[in-house]
C-alpha cells in the first residue's frame, strides 16, 4: 500500500513539473503580483494598466530592471523630480532589490510635466541623453492624451537601449531596420561591380601617352597672408531636458525634464 501511495506522488509530481513546462512564458509573468503602475490620476483604464504591468514585467526580466509609471494630480506642493525622488525612497522601488534598479516615467497632470528617470544600472545605460531621446519619442503622445501609447513607447524604447552599450547612441543609423536591410545589397553591389570592372580589358592609355601631344604650362601661387574675424558666438539660454539628481535617501539618478 505504502509503495503505491508513494508512485502516485511521484507520478503526480511529474505530471505538475510537465504542466508548468509547457505553461507559456507570459502566463507565468502574469503572476507576478508586483507592482509597477502606479496611475493616481486616472489616466488609464484596468485593462491598460494590466497590459502595462505585464509588459513591465516581461522587459523588468530581460534586463532586470523595473519599469514604472507614476502619475499624479497632486504633488503635495512638490516640484515634479522631488515628488519622484521621495517616491522612489518611500517604495523602495528597485528589480534586485530595495533602491535597486529603476527606470521610471513620472507624470504631473497639474503642471503638465514629464520627468524621465534612471537608478542604478538604469542610470548606467539610461543617460541624461538617452532618456532626452526616449522623452522626445513620447512627447507627441503625450500632448494628445495618448497616455498608454506614451507609456509603452517609454518602456519598449528604454528596454530597447538598456541593450546597446551605453558608450553608443542606439539612434545611430546603423541600429535602423532599413540600414541593416540595404547594407547587405549595397555592399553585393559592389563586389559584383568590382569584379566586373576587374574582368574587362586592361586599359594601355595614361599620361604619358599625352606628354608628347600637349605643352603643360607651370603655375605657382603665392601664399601672401590670411585674415582671421572673429564673432562672438551668441549663448544659448533654452533647457537642455533637465538632468539627474540624487534622492534624499542617497539615491543618483539621470533624468530628462519637460512639458507637453
């Protein structure tokens, strides 16, 4: 009796173990139960914020990194980055661990301000530059009270950059879909042209073939002196996109600032 009690246990369990094999990737992130949307304005209806936490939860995994969006209406009197910043220490936001790695898009309502922000590797690969770059991409979305579409282009571009060196622009061209599909072409172009220009007849005519038929007559310059204006370049006062910061727990960060 004890042997057959013992079998179906044992068969049972790798009935489970098969189950939860074939369980797709995505069912297993749906329980995760952390949350990374934090929508105190209301700008996304419950379906938009489930769609938005799983996808903050499956580009959270492939770069360890948590991706959370928080809105307000109210910041408590706050400016917008200070309003982040103690929210970042308050929730000990962070993927490996309390104050860890943070890559967060923080909206104002009240202001109508937008303020981008990197902790920790987040920071490392989410500069300054890159999350002004990520900020422009948004900001059309914004202004049109596209909000969910603003918050995925933030999460699928900043998961996108976090895997490119942080010492590369990831807009370079080179990253562009239709560059890696005509360098193939153009580069076949030419090595068919080449060996076609390689295959024909060998040219016998060069300049010494003219030497006897033209008179070359010498010319010389004479360099007398060179005058230098110089003109004040005019300063340029307009915002760069804000910058990083450093919470009052300790925290840095990089940051990108702006209004839509």
């Amino acid at each position: 009796m004890k042997r057959k009690l013992s079998f179906s246990l044992i068969f049972s369990f790798i009935v489970l173990l098969f189950f939860f094999a074939l369980l797709p990737s995505g069912t297993l992130a749906a329980t995760d139960s952390k949350q990374r949307i934090y929508d105190y304005a209301n700008l996304l209806t419950e379906e938009e914020k489930s769609q938005l936490e799983k996808l903050a939860s499956e580009y959270g995994s492939e770069n360890e990194t948590d991706f959370v969006i928080l809105t307000t209406n109210d910041t408590e009197d706050k400016d917008i980055v200070p309003y982040m910043q103690d929210f970042y220490d308050a929730q000990a936001l962070g993927y490996d661990k309390p104050h860890g790695n943070t890559a967060i898009l923080t909206l104002d309502m009240k202001s109508r301000d937008v303020y981008l922000a990197g902790f920790y590797k987040a920071e490392e690969y989410l500069s300054d530059s890159r999350l002004n770059q990520i900020r422009n991409k948004i900001m059309p979305d914004l202004s049109n009270g596209n909000y969910y579409d603003a918050f995925t282009t933030f999460m699928e571009t900043s998961a996108y950059y976090m895997g490119i060196s942080p010492w590369i622009n990831p807009e370079l061209f080179v990253f562009k879909l239709w560059f890696q599909i005509l360098a193939p072409i153009a580069l076949a172009a030419i090595i068919v042209g080449l060996m076609a220009f390689n295959s024909g007849g060998r040219v016998t005519v060069n300049e010494r073939t003219y030497l006897n038929t033209a008179q070359v007559n010498r010319r010389k310059d004479r360099y007398i002196r060179t005058a230098v204006t110089k003109t004040r370049k005019p300063s340029n006062n307009k915002s760069s996109g804000g910058g990083g910061g450093r919470t009052g727990g300790g925290h840095s960060h990089s940051g990108s600032r702006g209004s839509f």
